[in-house]
C-alpha cells in the first residue's frame, strides 16, 4: 500500500478559508502524525495532555510557522455546523482516554457509522463520498509523497510512549 493519494488534491502555501470545515494534519510527516479539525477559524484537537478547544486558527498559524511544522489542511465540503463540531469535543475527557486516538472525536463527527478508523481509512472514505475539496500544505519536507502508511499499532505504541507515567 502507498501513501494517501495526495497528489489528487496537493496545493502548496496557496490562501485558503480557515472558515471552512478543515481537518489538519500537524508533523505529516511522522508516523503517526497529529490530527486536529476546523471550523469557523477555531481549532479543536484531543492530545495526552490535554484538549484543544476552540483554539484560534491565527495561533494555530503562528505555531505553525514558528516551528515550520510539516502540515497539511485538508478542506471538506461536508455539511457539519460549528456546533457540531463543539459539541462531539465536549464529549470527550480533557485529554486522550483509553482506547482514543486524536482522531477519535473527528471520526464521530465526520464517521458516526465507523469508528476505530485511522486517518488514511477516514480520508479514503472521505473521497469516496466525495467530501474533500482541496488539501494545502505547509512545510512539507523536500520529495514529501504524502500521509506515511501506519498502522492502529503504531498508533498506540506512540500514545504508549508519549503518556506519562503514573507514580
């Protein structure tokens, strides 16, 4: 299996809406990368130590470009409301609980149907019914051919790996 079809979409350091339904694919490089969505310029993610919500895209930016992280913005044309999106992070814990990813929230936003997914299998789904309508890239590494290939197993060991360890 190869990386994501990336080339279908790519478009590099063009302006885009950050009012639109994004979902950010932050260090796109790595193994697994980190995933975060958009809406109405407010960014909400579900990290180990704690929980994005309703982080302004302009400091998301910044960040961004203060550290040159590799990132794609993978822009939907699925008919979600801001409130929606707040909503399903509301009901999640105050960081990654057991047996969540970051990407579990946007899966029950995006998915409802599906879950345990990663992100290739939820983009690949996303394509199929049509729902993405660009994706941008900031930062990408010279050759970068797209989302790496991982799997659920690497996704927990990182968790693994990343959480603190309870004294």
């Amino acid at each position: 299996m190869s990386d994501w079809l990336l080339e279908k979409y790519l478009n590099i350091y063009p302006k885009f809406d950050s009012n639109e339904l994004i979902i950010w694919v932050l260090h796109a490089d790595k193994k697994p990368p980190h995933i975060g969505i958009s809406m109405e310029k407010s960014f909400y993610s579900l990290k180990m130590n704690g929980k994005d919500d309703g982080l302004a895209i302009p400091s998301l930016i910044h960040l961004m470009e203060k550290k040159e992280i590799p990132t794609l913005a993978i822009t939907l044309n699925t008919p979600i409301f801001h409130d929606q999106v707040k909503s399903v992070f509301l009901s999640f814990g105050s960081k990654i609980g057991v047996d969540q990813t970051c990407l579990s929230p946007i899966t029950k936003l995006l998915t409802p149907q599906l879950n345990d997914l990663i992100l290739i299998e939820l983009l690949s789904e996303l394509d199929k019914k049509q729902q993405i309508k660009c994706v941008y890239g900031f930062y990408l590494p010279q050759g970068y051919a797209g989302i790496p290939i991982y799997s659920r197993e690497t996704i927990q060991q990182r968790i693994h790996a990343v959480q603190p360890s309870e004294s």
